[in-house]
C-alpha cells in the first residue's frame, strides 16, 4: 500500500489519504493507455504553451511542484509531462485532447 498505510480504517471506513494516491495512479494508468494507443503523439509547441497558460492561472497549480517543473494538485501529474501527452486532458475540463492529426 502507499505510504505504508491501508485503504481502510480498522472501522472499516476508506483511508482518504490513500485513496486518493490510489485514484491519482489510476488516472496516471488511464492517460499513460491512451497516450500508447495514439502512437505516444505529443502536442506542438503552440499547443503546450497554450496548455501551460492555462495551467499557470488555475488554483490547483503548483509551480514549484516537481522540482519546479510544475504539478497539478488536483490530479498529482507533473505538468511537464501531461501537457505533451496529445491524448491527455485537464481533471476540471480547463483544456482537452488535441486533435492528434494537428501533432507534430
């Protein structure tokens, strides 16, 4: 288990700290799929940079998250990354998928 703790309580209740890195690993799961399936096809550098403004204003951004690479608090990925992935999308909708015949 995460951090060395159980999904559930002795009380039988879910251990929300680890279900929520339970749920950020199989979100990281899901778009790491997608992102295989589309031939791992990355956005352009016009994409990402529109992706990275928007991630810049949101109140889930952590700038200094990843060693200053930047992280998403809301879903835990390192921006970075997700913001190349063309397949992947905002956890609030804020951006989407690109259209993977637009990628470079």
């Amino acid at each position: 288990m995460p951090s060395g703790k159980p999904l559930y309580n002795v009380d039988g209740s879910e251990n929300p700290e680890v279900a929520n890195i339970l749920k950020k690993v199989m979100s990281f799961s899901d778009d790491m799929g997608k992102w295989a399936r589309s031939d791992f096809k990355t956005t352009t550098a016009e994409q990402l940079e529109e992706r990275i403004a928007i991630c810049k204003l949101c109140e889930f951004w952590n700038a200094s998250g990843f060693a200053g690479t930047g992280k998403c608090n809301k879903c835990g990925c390192s921006t970075q990354a997700k913001l190349r992935m063309s397949t992947s999308k905002c956890p609030i909708d804020k951006w989407g998928p690109v259209d993977v015949r637009q990628v470079d």
